[in-house]
C-alpha cells in the first residue's frame, strides 16, 4: 500500500492504525501529533484510525530545547 509521509512516498506491507504506525517508526507517541490527509486526528482516535491506500500523513514531533 502506497502513503504519501512528510511529503515522501512510503510501501506499508500490511494495513496499519495510527498507534501501530508511529510505534512501527520508533517514535514516543506522546511527542507527535498526526495529520491524516490534512486533518488532526486525535492520539484517543490512533488506535481505531487506519491508514488507507494513498492517505497523506504529516508527522509532526515536539522537541524543547534552548
């Protein structure tokens, strides 16, 4: 399955939600906040949300710093 992420064309092997998709990249779930073809989904929603053939995903993550 094709998905456009940041931008980038990516292949996912199997058909994924939210939550498994942002634990697949290694990434702490409560740094990131998801755009799913422009749209916020709430982290509450990850795990019944799933990511279908050609969907855009923005993955926007937080970092504090100085």
């Amino acid at each position: 399955m094709e998905i456009k992420v940041n931008g980038n064309m990516e292949t996912l092997e199997n058909s994924m939600n939210l939550f498994d998709f942002v634990s697949s990249k290694g990434l702490e779930h409560n740094g990131v906040v998801l755009l799913v073809n422009d749209e916020i989904v709430k982290r509450e929603f990850w795990p019944e949300k799933v990511i279908n053939e050609n969907d855009s995903l923005e993955v926007l993550r937080f970092v504090s710093g100085g």
